[in-house]
C-alpha cells in the first residue's frame, strides 16, 4: 500500500476513535447544532492561522475555545435561547472567517479553500498525522477521567448536581473537548462534513444499544467502519473520501435501521 | 405587617433537643422582576415529615431548589446541617429516549453500589422486578419508585420529594404515601416533600407549610386544613369540584385562577399580606 493511503487510513481511525465518543454526548444533549458553528467557526481559525503562518489546527481549536467561552457566557441570560444565539455565532463566525480569506487570497493566492470545506485525507503527511495523534490522545484522556461526570449531566442535570457533579465546569470541559474533535477533523472530512461524524455513527449505535457504553463502544466501531469503507469506495471510484466517508456512516445507519425493523418485525 | 414565620415549636420534634438538618431565614427570590419568594423561614428537624402546599406559581420548587443549593440565593439565610446528607426525587423526571438506559444503570450513576444494594433497595420500594428494563419503558409509577430508591441508596438525613405523587393513579399515590410514611420510620430521615393534595398527605405528614409567595400558614395538617387561610386558597376548589380537581391532572383552571392572583399581588398591591400575621 502507498504511504499516503496508510497515512489517510491512520488519521481516518484517530478520528473514529473519539467521534465516536463525543457523537454519542453529542447526541443526548441536543449539541449537533452546537458543532455545526463550532465547525461553521472552524473557517475563520484555518483564515487566522495562515495569515500569522500557524497550523491551521491550532486557530480552529483557538477558535473553537473562544466560541465556548463566548456561548457559556452568553447562555447566562434568558431572553435569547441557546439555538438562537449559536445561530448568530455561527453565521457572524462564518461571515468573519470568509473576509479573512478573502484578504489573504488578495495578497497571496495560496490557500486552497476546497480542501479545508471537504476534507483532504490523502494529502496529509508525517507530521500532521503526530499532531493529530497527540490530539486524539489528549480527547481520550479527558473522556477516561471525565466519562461518570459527563453521562451523569446527560441523564439529569439536576440529579447531578445533586450527587455534587460540578455540571457547569464539565459543560465546559466537553465544549473545549469539541472544539479540539474539529481541529483534529478538519483535514479528514472538512468543515462542512464534520458534525455528521459525530452524530451519524452514534445516532446508528443508539438503534443495538441497551447501556451508554455499549453505545460509545458500538459509535467507535461504526465510525471506523465508515472511515474504512469510505476511504476505499473513495480510491476505488476516484470520488472525493471525506464526503465518501459521510455516505458510508450514513448507509450504515440506514441499514442499521433496516435491520432493527426487521428484528422487531421477525418478533410477530 | 411581616409575613409569618414559621415557628420551631410547631415542628412537633420526636426529639425536642435535636438540632435542624436545615433551617432558613429571610428567603426571597425574583425572577424577571416578579416576586416568586417573600421571607420564607422554615426549619427541617431530624425524623419529621413536612409537607409544602400551595397553588401552581406559589414557589414550591423554587423554594426546594434554593433550600438544595440548586439555585443561587437571592435573599436570606440557608444553614444546612455540615455534611448533611439529601437525597433529591426532582419533579417531572424524564430520561430522553437517546439515551440507553436500565434502571440498574441509573441507580449506578448516583455512586458505586453493589447490585444487591440496590436490588435490596429497590425491592424496599417494591419495584424489583424493573431492575433490568430501560428506563424509559416503565410506568409513571414505577419512576417514582425508582427515584425514591435512588435516593435512599445515599442514606439520606434528608429526603426532598418534589410531587412524589405525579403521573401516578389515586390507588397508587395513597400507596407510594403510604411507602414515604414507612420510609421516614425505616430510614430515620427527615422528609420534605410537595404535594398538591392535604387530604391525602395528612395521615402521612407531621407538619404543613402553606405556601403562595409568602408562608400562609404553618402547622399540623388537621389545623391548616380549617385555616381560614388555607381555605382562601383552596376551599373554593374544594367545593363543587373536589372529584375533578384532586384525582386528575392538577395542571387545570381552578388553579389558574390563583396564579394570576400571585401575578397581580406581586405586582404590587401586596393584598396577601392581609391575615397572614396569625399563624397557629
């Protein structure tokens, strides 16, 4: 196999490892629309990191830390509801990060806008691959210590508190642990594709699911198995791979719905 | 005029030298500018079960949610017992269906509990049998029960019920009455719950606070349910209406009436204050 498939393959599981996870609270706690503007957001990180000569990497997840800290503060008030306001970050976000590009592209017409919006798997290198796995194994380590706590506020907030998780301070945490999933995905399935890597492979663990580990083991499974299949089907027919990976997740869930029918049918 | 306080002598202590779990002073609490809680004291004693009352809007939940440490005071003094124990049955609990979850499951996330703890306790409350369904599939019922097991499982000084009786039918709510009475007996804990309903809770509680903003009245439930306050309240539903309004849904207009009269008081006319100073 070519070193850049192997490569590809190697960033497409790192991201399945923790997708799958993160899918999963992601999915309890009503966030997919908070992952779109962290994505929408993500733009403007790549626009700032290459105009200060940064890894893009490091301004998405600059970025994403910044857009945390402004929702949670702005989640203090009542009168405007949290959908609302990621609307306004998102789109004030996205607007930012599209001016940025456009100066930068008037000085110097280097940056390839495709590749950040849809993923660009095959092109990444060694050393991309050693950021993306310090990332991954940062996530993981937050997610082993934080795992009672974070499934205890997606049950019940209230009952949390109760048994004294600190529920605002993981709110947080698993906010910054986002903002640093879509650094890590952005050069595998863009920003435009990522919030279906969360959610889809933990939407189709849900359906053969009855406790939440076997849902954050069985998004694991499903996301690597999109990673794996997309990126083949995506060699094989000569089609873009991150998009590729988001049909695979998404026909592993239809299917997987399909079977579940079956089951239940099979019971009558 | 000030509002009534409740005095500790009406708490009919088992144990008359027992310092409170919990006491309060001086509670208040606005939300958007409307008064929700006005001087509120009360004082929880070891092994007593006290009941809040009051009409849809009083503040019941508000004032538990404060008393818990859930919400930020506004206003006044909370004094819990150092290390107190609570353990909490919130109103309304329901698990998304996103979420897979058996009932051993939920009762594991309050702490690391064997599983014959919380079959023990779960039998205690007799809902054994749903130890291994999902959460989501067992009945309104059953939920309570499975709540309450939840937070004996902290052997709780102190166990706080928001509307222990809700979602469940009339033969059911005087049963799981009849569990929290035993419960208190069993556990040694202290109670305070809410209800809706004084005539089904009376056998089961030693003491009643009235609540609509302020503290109505206070005391034992034979003597709150003939208080010419508590009838101001409740005795007009009571009438002509008692069947409909105490074994459904209490979420109706009768009970709509009384929140816009919070609404207009706490606008400004202060008319509840009138006849509060007398507390029994």
């Amino acid at each position: 196999m070519d070193d850049f498939i192997i490569n590809a393959l190697l960033a497409g599981i790192a991201l399945a490892l923790v997708a799958g996870p993160l899918g999963c609270v992601v999915v309890w706690r009503r966030m997919a629309y908070f992952g779109d503007t962290l994505a929408h957001a993500a733009l403007l990180g790549v626009a700032l990191a290459v105009s200060a000569k940064l890894l893009p990497q490091v301004g998405v997840a600059l970025v994403g830390i910044g857009l945390a800290v402004l929702l949670f503060w702005l989640e203090k008030q009542r009168e405007i509801s949290t959908d609302t306001l990621l609307g306004i970050l998102s789109h004030s976000a996205l607007a930012l990060g599209l001016i940025v590009l456009s100066i930068i592209q008037r000085e110097s017409s280097g940056i390839d806008l495709m590749a950040y919006l849809f993923g660009d798997i095959l092109a990444i290198n060694r050393s991309e691959l050693g950021w993306m796995y310090l990332g991954v194994v940062a996530i993981l380590l937050a997610w082993w210590k934080l795992w009672p706590g974070l499934l205890s506020i997606s049950v019940h907030e209230d009952l949390a508190r109760t048994d004294g998780v600190p529920v605002a301070a993981l709110r947080f945490a698993f906010m910054l642990m986002l903002a640093l999933v879509i650094a890590v995905a952005i050069n595998v399935v863009g920003i435009l594709l990522v919030t279906a890597l969360l959610i889809i492979p933990a939407a189709s663990a849900r359906l053969f699911s009855s406790t939440p580990v076997q849902m954050v083991l069985l998004s694991m499974l499903f996301a690597t198995l999109s990673v794996i299949s997309g990126l083949g089907s995506s060699l094989q027919w000569d089609v873009p791979a991150g998009p590729m990976i988001v049909v695979m997740a998404a026909l592993v869930f239809f299917v997987a719905h399909l079977a579940g029918y079956m089951r239940l049918a099979s019971k009558y | 005029m000030k509002p009534a306080r409740m005095k500790p002598d009406l708490m009919q202590p088992l144990d008359i030298n027992s310092e409170p779990l919990l006491s309060a002073s001086g509670i208040g609490y606005r939300i958007a500018g409307r008064q929700i809680l006005n001087d509120i004291g009360l004082e929880l004693l070891p092994n007593t079960i006290v009941t809040l009352i009051g009409p849809n809007g009083a503040g019941k939940t508000t004032l538990i949610r404060l008393l818990l440490g859930l919400l930020p005071a506004q206003a006044g003094r909370i004094k819990r017992k150092p290390g107190l124990r609570v353990g909490y049955v919130p109103q309304r609990v329901t698990i998304d269906d996103t979420m897979p979850l058996r009932v051993r499951d939920f009762l594991h996330l309050g702490g690391h509990y064997s599983e014959a703890e919380m079959r023990q306790l779960l039998d205690e409350v007799e809902a054994v049998h749903v130890f291994e369904t999902p959460i989501q599939r067992i009945s309104g019922g059953e939920l309570q029960r499975v709540l309450l097991a939840r937070a004996l499982l902290k052997k709780p000084e102190l166990l706080v019920l928001d509307e222990p009786a809700q979602g469940v039918d009339v033969i059911g709510q005087q049963a799981l009455y009849k569990l929290i009475g035993d419960i208190r007996d069993r556990h040694a804990c202290a109670v305070l719950m809410i209800s809706h309903d004084l005539h089904l809770v009376m056998a089961a509680t030693d003491t009643v606070i009235c609540l609509n903003t302020h503290v109505c009245c206070t005391g034992h439930p034979e003597d709150v349910s003939a208080h010419p306050e508590y009838l101001k309240i409740f005795g007009g539903t009571l009438e002509g209406l008692a069947v409909y309004s105490h074994h459904h849904d209490h979420e109706h207009d009768i009970h709509g009436d009384v929140i816009d009269d919070t609404a207009d008081t706490a606008a400004g006319e202060h008319q509840h204050t009138h006849g509060c100073g007398h507390t029994h």
